[in-house]
C-alpha cells in the first residue's frame, strides 16, 4: 500500500492494526496507529485490546483513557486483560466502574467478571454479579450461564452450581464440561463420572475439558477399569492422540498405579509438552520409584521444554522416596540457579525431601529461612522430625504451629499421635485426641487409625478398640491399626478375632494384615491357621512380598516346623536382612547351631549386613554347641567390621556361651565389666548356669543382685532353692521356702495351650474352666494309675510347683487322647 500509494480507508487501516496485533508485532500496530488522519472506536479498541492481551495494562490503561469514547468492547478489553495479568480484583473493580458510568453489560462482561470471582474465589462478589444478570435477563443465556456454573463450583459452592446448571434452559458443552470440572474441584468424583455419562446420554458430544475432568475423577477414586473404558471412549472420538486429555489419562493411570500403562501412554506421545513430563514423574514418584522419576526428569531436562515448580517438586518427591541426599543436593543447586527456590511448593518439597533422607539438620535450615510458610511447610518439619525420632521436637513444632495461627490438618495429628505413640506420651495424646474431638475430626479413617495406633502403644487396648468401632469408615488402614495394636501387645488372640470380623465385614487384607496374623500365629503356634493364611497369600501372589516371606520363615520355625520354614527361606526369590534373621533364629531356637552358622555365612557371603539382632541368633546357636572361641570371634567381628555396639542381650548370649563352657566366674566378670547396667535377664541367665555347674558361691550373688532388682521375682528364689538342693544343702532350702512363705511369693502358674481342629485349647495349672474339665480329670486320674510303677528322677521343684507342672502336662496329654 505504501509503495503503490494507495490510501487507506479507516476500515483497511483498522483490519491493518488487528493483522499486527494478532502477529504478535504491537510496534508496527502503534505505528499505523499513530499515522492515522482518522481514528474511530474500533481503532481504540484494537489498542486497548492488543496492549491488554499482551500483558501490557499500564499502556493499555492510557489508551483506555484516551479515547474520546468509549463503548462496551473496550470496558470489556480492559476487564478481560487484568484477569489475565493475573489481577482478577482490579478486573473485578473495572467491572463496577462500567457500571457505575452506565456502560451496558454483554455476555462477555459476565464472564469475564464472573471468572474473576472464581479464581479470587469470591462467593459474596459472585451472588451480587449474579443478580445484575438476573435484573438483565442474562442469567438464561447460555454463555453466562455457563460461567455461573463454574464460579459457583470453584466457590465451594457445588450444590449451587448444580441446582443453577440443571435450571439453564439451554446447555451446550461448556456448561456440560464446566459442572463436570465442578464436581472434580469438590472431590466429587462419583458425581463428575455421572455427568459424564449423562452427558453422552444427552448427545452432548465430549470436549478437550470434560475428558481431562472425568479422568481427573477416575484418578482420584483409583477407578482403573473405568479409567480404561473411558480410555476406549476418548480413543473411538480421536481425543486420546490430544496432549492435554493424554496427558489426563496418563496421570489416570499413574495414580491408579498402573506404571506400565502410563509409560505406554507417555512413549506414544507424537509431541510431548512440560505437562506430560511432570505427570509421569510425580507418578513415579508417588509409586516409590524414584530412581525412573529421576531419569525422565534428566529426560526433561536435555529437552527444549525447561522446568517448572511442579517438575522441580516431582524430581525432590523421587529423591525422598530413594533417601538419595545427595541426588536432593544437586537438584537444589537447579532449583536455587532457577530462582525456584523461594517458590513455596518447591521449599516444601525440599524439605520434605531432606527430612524422609535423615538430613534433619539440613531441613530445619531450610524451614527456618523460609520467608512464607503454609500448613504443608509445618507438617513437612513435623514429619520430618517424628521421622528422625525426634519426638520432643515433633511436639514443640506442633504447639509452634499452632501459636503461628496455622490449622492443622489430618496429616499433621497423624505425625503428632506417632510421636505419642513413640515416646507413649499418653498424657499429651489424650490432649491432642480432645483437640482432634473439637475440630470434628474425630471419625475420619485416618485420624481414627492414628489414634487407635497410639492408644495400642500406650497400652490403652480398651480405649483404642472403642475408637475403632466408632469410625465411620472402616479401611483396611484402620483394621491394620487395631490387628497390629493387639499383637504389639501380646493379646494374639484378640488379633487374630479382629482378623476374623475384618473378613467378615469384606474387607480385602494387604500384605501387612497378613504379615501381622502370621505373627500371632507365630506366637500362639497356631500352625493350622499360619497354613491357611499362606494359601491365601498363595492366591493372591503375594509370597514375594519380602516382609511376608520373613514372616512365614519365621511363623513356621516357631510352630516348630523347620521344613517348611527353610523351603520358605530357600524360594524366597527377594531376601532382605530379616529374612536372614528369620532363617538363623530358627535354627538357633531349635538348637541347630552349625545349620544357624552356616545360613550367617551365606548371609556374608550375599554381602547382606547383619544388624544387631542377626548376631542376637548367631552368639545364641553359639551358646547350643558350645562354641566359646567362636561366640567370642563373633561378639569381637560385631563391633570391628560392622560398628554395632554391643546391647545387653549379646552380652547375656556371651555370658550363656560362657557358663555353658563352665567359665562361670569369667561370665560374672563380664556382666560387671560392661559398659551398662544389667538387667533381670542376664542375671537370671547366669543363675541357670549356676545350677547346671552346681556354683553355690556365683549363685549367691548373683540371687541377691537379681532380688536387688525385683524382691518379688519369685524365679531367683526357685532356682537358688534348686541349687541348694543339688547340693544337698537341706537347711537353707527350708530358709528358702520359709522366706517365699513369709513374703507370700508364689511361683506364676504356668500356661500352655494346643490346637486341635483349628481350636485353640489353653490350660493353667489347676485349671478347671475347661468346658470338657470332668473327662479331662478323669483320664488323668488313669495316666497317674499307669504312671505309679516308674520311678521319675527329678530335680526338686517346690511341692507346688511339682504338682501344678505335672497337672498342665497330663491336661494337655488327657485332651489330646479324647
């Protein structure tokens, strides 16, 4: 036009701006703008709308105010560019100014303010914009409508937005789509599938936003199968090869952790964007693969696409479940280059990061330099301290907390009641649980579980069970709680009972309910049930499952079954440390030293390091063959190749290796060697060995010391008495039974127990409870018949003592006959 000299119209000239504008190119737009003889309102308004769109508010203010006139496009232009910028209340206060100067409102004025409202979440502005529609009749069009709908579901307000959707007489996709996103906003997410599908009913056809919602609501309930076949649904419609609903299904299927299916979905990608990286990352994340999360994010990081805050989060989440400090190290270093650093959710998630890696120091620096903190920031360092078993600081930074105005949340009285429950700090639970009581919080499932937990561990069993019964909703978390609390606790019946109401009530046990019951059959040695719990676990395949394979090495070895436990222990195709432990406890419990010592020098041989509780079992099948050079080559390689102190009850397993080989003055000097003072068990220990060696002088003190620590510890008088005894020492075996007679001391009765058809039968020394006592009584009166002609060579047990001995024996014998 310039060379050929041609004049241009104000029409030509206005289409010449908006060709710029739409460019990207606003110099040349302002250019042709200035060189106009001429200029009209849409002249205006193209500036106003190209400086506002590109972010530019200052310049497009001072256009605004320069027109001569203005109309309801440039009210809108200015309204709709500060939502953009990010300035949603002044975009809310250009839309009372054009009010205010009698400006008429259109459709898009109504939408614009209205998404103003939704991000501000401003419920009391959005009601009075939704009258002025009211007053206009603009409330029945179907683009205001739509965007009612959805600023009343970001204002929490879902009931409204769905009683407002289903009054519009007319709905298109946006209203469909902006309801659905609504109910997923909400955590409705059973609501936002039905839609969906009433949607499709309705002939509505599908959009880019409602499939990336309902597969947001899919997501959230873990719903794989319906995830899968909406899957199909968004394949049949060519929206699966779409980056924005791809990138929904993925994250779909990574929070339904399916991995493998959200891989395939990222792998098919024809153009991947930031989005779909950070989705397979956090998925990885979540899923506790850190070290795949770590690889995309290097993956990302040669590509062209940058980071954000959300990779950056996604990258320090995997570096936490690895505990890789160092991995967090250089990841910070790229956040801190980036300016990241300062972003709340990415100081959050170092913190988190260096919490979960034990770098406790570390994360109270980085919490303490934050400018801002939220309620994440203060349930990271709890965590982080409780984690640590830091459980005095847990409780300080959780009153801090709450000095600083900050609410706490489920998560937060869930690191709380554990480091309660740690320090059995029942005073300071009480407290919080009345807090959690206060808030309405009290049944939540998970609240609920961290109580019952805490409870379990204070001893509280009563309490802990009442909880249990009054949460709403019972999860498998929840029955987990009160299981495992009853076997902390030794009531492994009571365990297993709980074990049987979960069943009954449908509820799907994971691999820790099992490795939980197992224990208690392992403690009862109930092997019958132990056999049918590892069928179950058979079906379900979860023999793999290293902590469950321990348990069943272990359970097995206790019911006395060595077999099985070491057929267990010899297909376990994953074998951590506790499995070891497993497999050379059994064989030291069952007196099998050599096969105990043997398994440990495969473990070596595996470089699997042992820990104190594996040289627990070795120093114990030590102690069965009498091996004293070895037990000593073993309690020295402890401490020297492995930096493991020794405990009090590696010192009792040497000073039983030691009285064993008959070095019973050396075993009493170790006990007053050591570095710690003894207990009960490590003098009882020596005492037995006393009375193998016949050493009246040894058990002496060591009676005294053991009387010293518990004058009631009715063991120390029996076992002296014995020794007396096998002396021949009549006189003070009678000071001895006069004594326990004087101080009413009286041996526990003891308890023994046997199943018979998957029964559990329990028996104390003169026990008449039994429902079957009389025919019991009965055939015991015929074995003691049979028994008269042989002479038994015993040691003296107290007269008591003998009869409540022999009585538990022959009820035992007396049911397993009938």
């Amino acid at each position: 036009m310039i060379i050929s000299g041609f004049v241009p119209t104000i029409f030509v000239t206005n289409c010449l701006i908006q060709l710029y504008i739409k460019c990207g190119d606003l110099g040349y737009a302002n250019r042709v703008f200035d060189k106009m003889s001429q200029r009209d309102i849409v002249s205006w308004n193209a500036m106003v709308f190209g400086y506002a769109s590109s972010g530019m508010m200052g310049v497009a203010k001072r256009y605004f105010d320069d027109m001569p006139e203005k109309d309801v496009v440039s009210w809108n232009s200015l309204v709709s560019g500060y939502l953009k910028s990010g300035k949603s209340l002044k975009s809310i206060e250009v839309f009372v100014e054009m009010g205010r100067v009698g400006v008429g409102f259109d459709r898009t004025s109504f939408a614009v303010v209205l998404k103003s409202c939704a991000v501000l979440e401003e419920f009391d502005v959005g009601i009075q914009v939704h009258c002025i529609a009211v007053k206009i009749a603009f409330d029945k069009d179907v683009f205001t409508g739509s965007a009612l709908v959805d600023m009343y579901g970001k204002c929490k307000r879902l009931d409204d937005s769905i009683r407002f959707f289903y009054q519009m007489p007319e709905k298109n996709w946006v209203s469909w789509s902006a309801v659905i996103a609504g109910c997923v906003q909400n955590d409705k997410f059973i609501k936002g599938v039905e839609l969906f599908r009433e949607m499709q009913r309705e002939d509505i056809g599908v959009s880019q936003s409602a499939y990336a919602s309902v597969f947001r609501s899919c997501a959230g309930l873990s719903a794989y199968r319906s995830g899968m076949q909406l899957h199909g649904h968004a394949l049949k419609t060519n929206f699966a090869t779409d980056i924005i609903v791809g990138t929904a299904i993925l994250d779909m299927y990574a929070k339904c952790g399916s991995m493998s299916e959200a891989q395939k979905i990222f792998n098919l990608f024809p153009i991947r964007n930031l989005q779909s990286f950070n989705a397979i990352i956090i998925g990885y994340a979540r899923s506790d693969q850190g070290f795949q999360a770590l690889n995309l994010f290097k993956l990302l990081l040669k590509s062209d696409l940058g980071f954000d805050e959300i990779s950056l989060s996604g990258a320090f989440s995997a570096c936490a479940v690895m505990k890789g400090y160092l991995e967090g190290v250089q990841v910070q270093g790229l956040a801190v280059k980036s300016t990241f650093e300062s972003n709340i959710c990415v100081a959050n998630a170092i913190l988190d990061m260096y919490g979960k890696s034990g770098a406790l120091a570390e994360a109270c620096r980085v919490f303490y330099e934050m400018e801002r903190r939220d309620a994440i920031s203060w349930n990271a360092i709890i965590a982080a301290h409780e984690q640590n078993g830091n459980e005095e600081e847990t409780l300080s930074h959780f009153v801090a907390m709450l000095q600083s105005r900050v609410e706490p949340d489920k998560f937060t009285y869930g690191s709380v009641l554990k480091a309660c429950a740690g320090q059995q700090a029942l005073h300071y639970g009480m407290e919080i649980h009345n807090r959690i009581i206060k808030c309405g919080m009290g049944l939540h499932s998970f609240i609920g579980s961290a109580l019952v937990d805490m409870y379990c561990k204070c001893g509280m069993m009563e309490e802990a069970e009442k909880i249990h019964d009054r949460i709403e909703q019972q999860t498998m978390v929840c029955w987990n709680a009160i299981i495992s609390g009853y076997s902390l606790q030794k009531e492994s019946e009571a365990a297993q009972t709980f074990f049987s109401r979960m069943l009954e009530m449908g509820v799907t046990p994971d691999h820790f309910t099992y490795a939980t019951v197992l224990d208690t059959c392992a403690n009862l040695a109930t092997v019958g049930l132990g056999k049918q719990i590892h069928g179950q676990i058979i079906k379900l395949e979860l023999q793999s499952d290293v902590y469950i394979c321990s348990t069943l090495v272990d359970m097995y070895s206790k019911c006395g079954n060595m077999y099985d436990s070491k057929l267990i222990f010899e297909k376990a195709t994953n074998r951590d440390f506790v499995t070891w432990n497993a497999m050379i406890c059994g064989y030291a419990q069952h007196g099998l030293g050599n096969e105990a010592l043997n398994v440990f020098e495969d473990m070596i041989v595996d470089n699997v390091v042992p820990n104190h509780a594996t040289f627990v079992s070795v120093l114990r099948a030590c102690a069965h063959i009498g091996q004293v050079e070895k037990g000593l080559r073993y309690f020295d390689l402890m401490s020297v190749e492995y930096g493991l102190a020794p405990q009090l009850e590696h010192y009792s397993c040497m000073v039983d290796i030691m009285g064993r080989a008959g070095q019973v003055s050396e075993a009493l000097k170790l006990i007053n060697d050591m570095p710690f003072e003894p207990d009960d068990v490590i003098w009882r220990t020596l005492l037995s060995i006393c009375k193998i060696h016949g050493n009246v002088d040894v058990a002496e003190k060591v009676a005294n010391s053991l009387l010293q620590l518990d004058p009631q510890d009715s063991s120390a008088y029996i076992l002296l008495s014995n020794i007396y005894a096998d002396a021949c020492m009549w006189n003070k075996v009678s000071d001895m039974r006069k004594i326990m007679r004087y101080n009413k001391i009286k041996k526990e009765p003891g308890c023994s127990w046997i199943e018979i058809k998957d029964e559990v039968h329990a028996f104390l020394a003169g026990d008449k409870a039994h429902p079957r006592c009389k025919e019991i009584y009965k055939k015991l009166v015929i074995l003691v018949d049979e028994m008269r002609c042989y002479v038994a060579d015993i040691d003296f047990f107290l007269e008591e003592d003998t009869n409540q001995l022999k009585k538990q024996e022959k009820l035992k014998i007396s049911l397993r006959d009938l």
